[in-house]
C-alpha cells in the first residue's frame, strides 16, 4: 500500500453536481476579472448553477459529479477556490484532464468512480485501498471502487501540492 493511500481517509457530504461542469461554473469569468484571491472568490464558487452553494458549503464536504468535470478554461483558481472552501476532494466519473492535472499540482485530490447512484447530501467515506480507493455511500449502502492518481502525481499530493513538493526535493538535495 502506498503511502499516498494509507494516509488519505476522507468522510464528508456529498455536494452533487452532473456533466460537464466547466471551470467557469466553478468560478465565474467575471469573478476572475476582480480578482484570482482564493479566500474572496470562494464565496462565489459555483454560484453559476447554485447560487446559495457557497454559502452552504462545510469543511470536509466532497463534491460528486458526473463526467468531464473541470472542463473549460485551465486557470488553476478553479482547483484552488476549491480548497479554501474546506473541500479537500472531487469525485467524479471523469475529468478534463487540464483540471485533473492542476488538481493535483494544488493538493486537491480527484478521485475517479462510478457517480452515478450518489446523491446530493449522501453521507461518504473514501477509504484506503492497496490499489486506488473504495468511496461508501454510507447513506445508500452502496460500495464503487475508486482510481486515484499514481507515481508522481500521487508523491505531489502527498506533499500537499507541487510548489512542496518542489521545496520538499530541493531541501532534499541540498541536504545530501
């Protein structure tokens, strides 16, 4: 078991959205023109489909969707507005995969699995695999395997982004 999966154990809300939510949805163009500030933008994060999201949104909620999640524009605000609203992790059945990468250069954790039966408000639990993860529906009963990313981009998470990750190999290497 890799150390990425024996240390991510996530339980939290299921936060449900469908198809093709774009970066766009995440954080509005109009928003970005003001400013790029995570900590001001999450107040608006997906105000496009629902407007009362963000302010509903509690630390440790999980956003489910359906697939092609992130597609649109590849600004990283999109993964970062994310985070600061206290979500730690997407699953999803599938996403674009400029958003996949830049959720893991920011330490945000894309998980893929089957979305479909998971509903708005369903209580979740991510739990450790040797291989991937196992995402539980507690409410439903329901159990899908779940693919989370390897190699590097599982080493990037787990030093919490790749700004770390780069600092974690740099001190590293001066050390040695």
């Amino acid at each position: 078991m890799t150390q990425l999966h024996a240390a991510r154990l996530l339980s939290g809300r299921a936060r449900r959205f469908g198809d093709d939510v774009n970066t766009d949805y995440i954080i509005s163009s109009i928003r970005k023109k003001a400013t790029i500030d995570e900590q001001v933008l999450k107040q608006y994060l997906m105000e496009t489909i629902d407007p009362s999201f963000a302010a509903s949104v509690r630390s440790g909620d999980l956003i489910v969707a359906g697939r092609n999640f992130g597609c649109g524009s590849a600004m990283e605000v999109a993964t970062t507005v994310i985070l600061a609203a206290g979500i730690t992790a997407v699953i999803a059945h599938s996403f674009s995969r400029t958003f996949y990468r830049n959720a893991v250069n920011n330490g945000l954790l894309p998980i893929e699995c089957d979305t479909d039966g998971i509903a708005e408000g369903d209580a979740l639990e991510v739990i450790a695999r040797e291989r991937g993860v196992l995402v539980r529906d507690v409410t439903l009963g329901i159990e899908q395997d779940g693919a989370v990313p390897s190699g590097i981009a599982a080493d990037i998470l787990r030093a919490g982004g790749l700004v770390e990750y780069v600092r974690a190999s740099s001190t590293a290497k001066m050390s040695s």
